[in-house]
C-alpha cells in the first residue's frame, strides 16, 4: 500500500500564520487534518524585519498544527506577498525537435525555459514561469500543443519575480525548522485558485487578495494570468487610522473594526415586521459606539457613522485607488468585465464592496474559498483564500511527502538550530561546578 501523501501550507503573513496539514485520499481529494493560527510577529507589509521572531512565530503555528494532525510534516508550500513582487510577460520560440515534427512533452518544456529566460537584476528571483498559451506555426491560442505537429513552437508566458533576500530569508526559517521548501507561492496566484469560477478567468476578472500588510492583485483574461502586483497598504492600515482617530490601542481598534463589519449587515435593512420609524430609531441608536463595551475605562462614546465615514471609507478608497492605478498603468481595467473579486483578512471590512465598486466602476464581490474536507468549518472563509490556495497549488504540481509519524525527541517538541543550541547551554552550565 502506497504512503498517503501529505500536503503543508504555510501562510506567514504581517497579522497572522496560519499553517494547514492536507492528507490526499484515494480519490486526490484534499482533506484538511491539521489547522494552526497564531498572532504574526517580525513581520511588517508583509516583509520580514526581525528573523528571529518570524522563526518563533512559525514553530508555534507548525508545532499546533502537527499536533493536530498527529504526525510530523517534512516540507510545505509557503506564500510570499508584499510590493518586492513583480511580474512581466515574456515569449520564447523553439524549434520542434522530432523528426516526424510531432511536438512531445520535452518540446513544451524547452520552449518554457527559453520564455524564461530573462535578464533580471541580480538581486530578484523568478517565483513563477506560468505558460499561458502556445503557437504551432501561424496558429495561435493553443492551450496544450503535445502531439500536434508543426516546425516551429511558440510560448507566452506570465513570470512573477520576487526579492532574492526575501525569499532566502524565509527558507533559512524553515531549514531551521528542518523543513524543505516545496515552492514559494504569490498569495494572489494562491487565493485565485480556490475563489474564481473559469468562467470568470475567461471573461477577464481581477482578484484582490487584502493582507493585513499589503494588498495582492492577479488578473486573469482568456482563462490565463497576464498580470501580477502589490500595493504597500492592507487591512492593517484601517486599524492603525482607528487607533488614531479614536484615541485608542491597537488591539481595541481591531475589536472595534471586526464589531463594526459584524454588525453592519444587520442594521442595513429593517427587522421583519419592523416599521419605518422602529427601524430609523434603532439605526439612530445603534450609532452609538460605547468604548467601554471594547474594554476602555472612560466610557467615552463615538458615532459609528463618523468612525466607518470618516476614518475607515477614505483608507479603503486609497486601498483602491492604488489598485486602480496599477491595472491602468498594465492597461488593462477595461479589459475585466467579470469585475472584481476581493478576498484576504480585509475583504469582510464594513464597506469594502460598496467603495471597491465606486471607486472602480465595476462589480466587486466577496471571494470566498473552495471548500475541502475535514477540519473546515472555522477555515472557510476569505482570511484563508490564501492558505487553502497553497493546498490546492501543491495538489496540482504533484509536491507534498509521505506521511511519517512523530519521532520521539529530548526537547518535546520540533528543534530549531537555536533551540538546540540552547538544550546544551542548559546541560553544560548544570554539570559546570
């Protein structure tokens, strides 16, 4: 009997890491087994700034969720995000190989590497070579050109770059881990996997994945993606503006941000059976914000409508105007009618369709992620686009290990190079007279 394969996502991200452990069954279905969330640290728009905590904050959510799972894990898929991410198109042209002139498998994968071979500076690193469609001879728009026959094979190709130091630095984390990287992900790439329909990547549609540090975007036409980008503003941003604006921490302007897009939906329309002057009175006293609700002493009170209005909307209609600018600089926001798809920690934010729609004059909607099997109920939703991405992603390129169970180990737990380090301090200065 064959090893189950076992797929890891690791999504390290400015507010949180979340890591998932995915068995895949007989029928190649995923089946979520392990799932750990802890509060993000060393990490800012989505960029790493203090190695060391990134480091505590991965065993913490990797050790959470193998012990969910029951079973250690050897390798994961990890995203990467931030505004150190690029993207071009770019062509390559081969000669068909086979005698007979039937291009094989082998063909497609010299045409793909002579696409990607780009001049990039030496401090960038190419994540993905993503072959949109090919061209045998003058025919054009061929999705799979194995055994056609032609001379001469053409590739477009979507290439995303990202940071060589960025990257380098996020597999030092987890080879302290003793953890191989099976690939680095776009979080964008990842969250259109698992929240758009192939109609909508037909029809050209752009989805926006809103980290708490930064904001992702991918855009999609004909079925294939033809443009990646970031914006150096997210979820995170709003917060900070509450915590200004209301004279408040960090933490109390989150609560106060997450109880706000709760609770909009349910003062948007009247009760059943509610009149017209009930429902005006109940909005006018629900508008009231009392900070003592949120844990402040004072028990100042603040106008809802002033805190969404006038702290949050204006954040958000930067969060779009930013993305505006980047899909009319690849000239290609005429070119989406399928509209918007906001997904990612910031996509339930009160407010963030009716602004994405005015600011963009297209439609926009909530992304929410595929289901799976297993552990799902508190997964389903847009903060994990990203995260159940990367399970699909590693599905679909054959990656993930074979199940092994947990080796007994003197420190209790997975060891890292520093933890080690730190056992044997303990022991020599204990046997030290």
């Amino acid at each position: 009997m064959a090893s189950q394969r076992v797929i890891t996502a690791i999504d390290i991200g400015t507010d949180k890491c979340a890591t998932l452990i995915s068995t895949v069954d007989d029928n190649g279905q995923l089946q979520v087994v392990g799932v750990s969330v802890v509060p993000s640290k060393g990490m800012r728009r989505s960029q790493i700034i203090d190695l060391e905590k990134v480091l505590e904050t991965i065993t913490e959510s990797l050790d959470g969720a193998e012990r969910m799972a029951g079973f250690e894990i050897q390798s994961a898929y990890v995203s990467v995000a931030g505004t150190h991410i690029t993207s071009r198109n770019s062509k390559g042209v081969v000669a068909v190989a086979s005698p007979n002139q039937e291009i094989t498998r082998s063909d497609v994968t010299r045409v793909t590497d002579a696409a990607r071979a780009l001049s990039l500076p030496s401090d960038r690193q190419i994540i993905h070579v993503i072959p949109n469609a090919y061209k045998v001879d003058s025919q054009d728009g061929i999705k799979d050109p194995v055994g056609m026959t032609g001379v001469r094979l053409e590739s477009e190709a979507h290439i995303i770059t990202g940071l060589s130091t960025t990257l380098v630095n996020i597999e030092k984390c987890l080879q302290d881990l003793g953890l191989a990287v099976d690939g680095f992900v776009f979080a964008g790439l990842a969250s259109s996997l698992v929240t758009l329909s192939e109609t909508e990547k037909e029809l050209g549609v752009a989805v926006v994945d809103i980290g708490a540090g930064s904001t992702s975007i991918c855009v999609y036409q004909e079925g294939s993606l033809i443009f990646s980008a970031s914006v150096p503003i997210g979820a995170r941003h709003i917060t900070q503006d509450i915590a200004l604006g209301c004279r408040v921490s960090l933490e109390t302007a989150e609560k106060i941000k997450l109880s706000l897009s709760k609770e909009e939906q349910q003062l948007s329309r009247p009760h059943a059976g509610e009149s017209k002057e009930d429902f005006i009175a109940r909005k006018k006293k629900a508008d009231q914000l009392k900070l003592s609700d949120f844990g402040v002493d004072d028990g100042e009170s603040l106008s809802r409508k002033t805190v969404i209005d006038g702290i949050m909307v204006p954040r958000i209609q930067e969060i779009f105007s930013l993305i505006s600018d980047q899909l009319e600089d690849a000239n290609i926001i005429s070119e989406i009618p399928a509209g918007i798809v906001v997904t990612g920690g910031g996509a339930d934010t009160v407010r963030m369709v009716e602004v994405g729609k005015q600011e963009l004059k297209l439609s926009v909607r909530v992304g929410q992620p595929e289901e799976l099997k297993g552990l799902t109920s508190d997964i389903h939703k847009p903060s994990f686009a990203t995260s159940i991405g990367l399970l699909v992603y590693g599905k679909a390129h054959g990656g993930g290990t074979a199940k092994r169970s947990f080796s007994l180990n003197f420190l209790g737990s997975r060891p890292s190079f520093s933890s080690i380090t730190n056992w044997f301090k303990k022991v020599i200065t204990s046997v030290l007279p």
